[in-house]
C-alpha cells in the first residue's frame, strides 16, 4: 500500500534536535590548502585540499577527476560583470551592460538591480555549476556599488543582489563564498559559507573579515604583489587562508601554510532517532561523535552523509552490513583513518523519530489534520497519524545507499507493528518515506479506539522481534 500522505523532508529534519541545523552543504574548514587557478588547463598535481577553477573553461572530466584525488572543487563564475567571450553573452541585453572595467576593458559592469533580466542567465550558470559536480560557487564582482558602473548602484542595491546569489546557490546544494566586498561583510556573513579577498594585507583590510574568522568559516585571501614574508605570518596568526599568487591566476602558488590532514576520532556512535548505543542495522541513520569527522565507513563501505560538522555526523549505515554480527566502523580525514571502532549488528534497531533533541518525550509526528501532534494538538482516537523512524533493517526491493526514496517504495522485510498505550494499532503503510534518503521509513497507522486519553501515550514500533524505545509518547484525546 502506497503511503497516505508524505511528510515534508525539511519538517522532519527542523522537527527534532538533533537534525535542527541539518545540511548536505560542503563546508571548507577553517583551515584550507587550496588553489585558485583561472587560466591555463588545471594542474591537478597541486598539493591542494580544495580547487577553485573556471566554470566555463572545465568540464565536468576535469570537476570528477579531482574529486576522485579526494579534492573539493569551487566553480568561479563572474555575476556582476558582461564578459564578452563566454559562450553565453548573446543573452544579455544591451541595457544591463555598463561602463568597462578599469582593470578589464572587455567586461563591462552589470545593472544588478534588473534582477529579472539577469536571474534566467546566472541561474542557468548555477544550474551549470551543479550539472558539472562543482561543490561551491565563487560569484565574482560582487561589489559594483563602490565602482564606475555607469548605474546609480546603492549599497541596498548590492545587498539585495548578493542575498539572491547566496539563496541561489544554496538551492542547490552548493555552498557559496563572498568575493570581496569588505564593506557590506558584517550584514552578509550569515548568508555565506566562507569569503574570499584579494590583497586585504596589502591595502589592511584584512580586519573587515573578522565575522567570517569569528565563527569559524574560512577565510581565504590571495596576494599579487607583497612577498609572502610580508603577511604570511600575520595570516597564519589570523587563520586566514592566504597565498601569493601571479595576477594571471595560472598555477603557480606560494601558500602561507601547508595544512596536513589531522586523524580523526570516533567519540561514540548512537541511534540518530533514540540515542541509544545499542547494535546497528542495514540502513540504520546514526549518530557519530567525535572530531575531524569527513566520511564514516563501514568495515570499508563509506557511508552516505544526512549532516556533517567536524563533530558530529549523521551517516546512513550501508546495507552491505546485512548478515554480520559485528563491524569495524573508522571516520576518514583527506585519507586519514582513525583506530576502528567496533559495533554490533542486529537485522533491525528501530527508533522514533522525536521532537527533542535527546529522542525521549514527544514524537514528531503529522496529525490526520496536518497539525503536529502535541498538547496543544492531539491526535483524535480513530484518526489516521503519520510518523517516522529508522532501524527497519533490510528491505524489498533491497536497499540502495544513499538512495532518495521515489517510484517504487521498498518496505521491510520484517513485520511492522506499532503499539499506542499498550493497544496494538492498525498499520495502514510502512515502508520508505517519499522523498527522504533511504533507511528512513514512514508510518501511517490509526490512533486505536481504545486507547487512553493523554498527553504522554506511550508509542512503540516493532520491527521482528526488536522494538522501539517506550521513552516516545505522542497525545492523544477523545472522539
């Protein structure tokens, strides 16, 4: 049977704690080796972390080979500027073009606040990015309000085009870097991942960036001209990401610092719905705990990622685990094992969903009247409510890693019950959830008639013979 009604990816996610700030977003870390290399074909054999190479001048074989040397590539694309040579310049009208560049005579500064003559172009050029693999964006010239644009830009002009830009790419799932524009930092950093600048040593900017460093997003910074024992210092002292580069951007670079790979730690591995450390199971989303987090594997399988910070992790256990009784679990750092950790398999370990952040008290579940169950809107006796978990084991047809649950939706290959105050209740679906990353499972069952009226009704789902946490309760009133 086909699920009722689907629960929105981002309500589950936002509806407990543990997954309050959850993100596929590539984020660089404070610390970065990269290179910036706009001209010339890459040179892949840069000891660089992370590339930051031209959208148009690479295709997708030159983005999927430094991944495959474990390498995060950035696409730099110009936002703010008519480059005459691109392969889409046809599509701009004559009206956006302004005055030259002083640097550049054959670009010509963009009338940013024509938004709807320019977002079908930028967002094709972001849509482009993303078909390619990139992981981030480098929106260049992003600042034409402090230049001779040959429009009367204001500072509200810029900031109104670069929260666009930054919603843009992050509808993607890339993150997005802010290019310069010092003055408007402080209004703008919570809207980007990380910021580059060019030459803030050089004319003592560099402190402008300050919000950026003080919540611990990278900074990167290049300089043209002033020799690396000039600034080096202060930036490494800064923890700032700094190179001296050509102003061609070819490859040559001299980094301030070389950033070794630093092992990772394992700290703990729970259930991501009930945090409890108990066994393991196929498809399994779990909780890791540790430092220097990047990948998580699974007797060698890496796991796909739900959330990731450096301290903590959401991984989906891979299915491979069917049938073992143990597993060695390591995190990875840029090909950096930790020591093995060791956990027991089981066929299943289900768990509810909660709507803290501890997976005791309140689940976090859809009324059949599309309000969330809680006090203040308990489910009716007889009334159909839809939940999630995790845990359900192996499922028909089996289970795909990191799979987003469409077409054919797989269900477990265990019976699946669901007890409401100790009153067996009719399962009406239980299987994938629409939508969300395999190894989440969805469940439509009817409030039973008979159960209590209460706002702490204990819930409890069984999967075979294992069973949820009875710390879950969901309310429940009368007819």
């Amino acid at each position: 049977m086909r699920p009722l009604f689907s629960f929105p990816l981002v309500l589950l996610l936002t509806s407990t704690g543990l997954f309050g700030q959850a993100q596929t977003i590539w984020q660089p870390p404070p610390q970065v080796d990269w290179q910036w290399q706009l001209t010339g074909p890459v040179d892949q054999s840069v000891a660089a972390t992370v590339f930051d190479i031209d959208l148009f001048d690479n295709d997708a074989s030159i983005v999927a080979s430094l991944h495959a040397k474990g390498r995060k590539v950035i696409c730099y694309v110009s936002v703010g500027t008519f480059e005459d040579w691109r392969p889409d310049a046809a599509r701009f009208p004559e009206a956006v073009k302004g005055l030259p560049l002083a640097d550049f005579p054959n670009e010509r500064w963009l009338d940013i606040r024509r938004l709807d003559d320019l977002k079908p172009i930028l967002e094709a050029r972001f849509d482009l990015c993303k078909q390619k693999g990139f992981d981030a964006i480098e929106p260049d010239n992003v600042d034409a309000y402090t230049n001779r644009s040959g429009f009367p830009l204001t500072a509200r002009d810029q900031i109104q085009f670069n929260t666009w830009l930054a919603s843009a790419a992050h509808a993607r799932g890339l993150s997005v870097g802010l290019k310069n524009d010092l003055d408007q930092v402080r209004e703008l950093e919570p809207l980007f991942d990380w910021a580059l600048s060019e030459q803030c040593f050089q004319y003592k900017e560099c402190a402008l960036l300050k919000p950026f460093l003080d919540r611990g997003k990278a900074v990167l910074e290049v300089e043209y001209k002033m020799d690396p024992s000039k600034f080096c210092t202060d930036a490494n002292l800064l923890n700032i990401n700094a190179m001296r580069k050509n102003l061609s951007l070819d490859a040559p670079r001299t980094p301030c610092r070389t950033v070794a790979a630093v092992a990772p730690r394992i700290a703990g591995i729970t259930n991501a719905a009930s945090f409890e450390s108990k066994p393991i199971s196929p498809g399994l989303l779990v909780a890791v705990f540790g430092s220097n987090l990047k990948r998580v594997l699974f007797d060698g399988v890496e796991a796909p990622i739900v959330y990731m910070s450096p301290q903590q992790a959401v991984f989906a256990v891979p299915y491979a685990v069917a049938g073992k009784a143990t597993v060695t679990v390591q995190a990875e750092n840029d090909g950096v094992r930790s020591e093995g950790f060791s956990m027991a398999v089981a066929p299943a370990a289900p768990a509810l969903f909660t709507a803290s952040s501890t997976g005791v008290g309140q689940v976090a579940m859809l009324n059949q009247s599309g309000e969330l169950n809680g006090s203040s809107a308990p489910a009716t006796r007889g009334s159909i409510v839809t939940c999630f978990a995790t845990g359900e084991g192996q499922t028909t047809p089996g289970g795909v890693d990191g799979k987003i649950n469409s077409g054919v939706l797989p269900s477990p290959l265990l019976p699946v019950s669901v007890q409401v105050g100790g009153v067996n209740a009719e399962v009406l679906y239980a299987g994938a959830a629409p939508g969300m990353i395999a190894g989440v499972m969805q469940l439509n069952f009817r409030v039973p008639g008979g159960v209590a009226v209460s706002n702490e009704t204990s819930v409890i789902l069984r999967v075979g013979t294992f069973a949820s946490s009875g710390k879950v309760t969901m309310a429940v009133k009368a007819e």
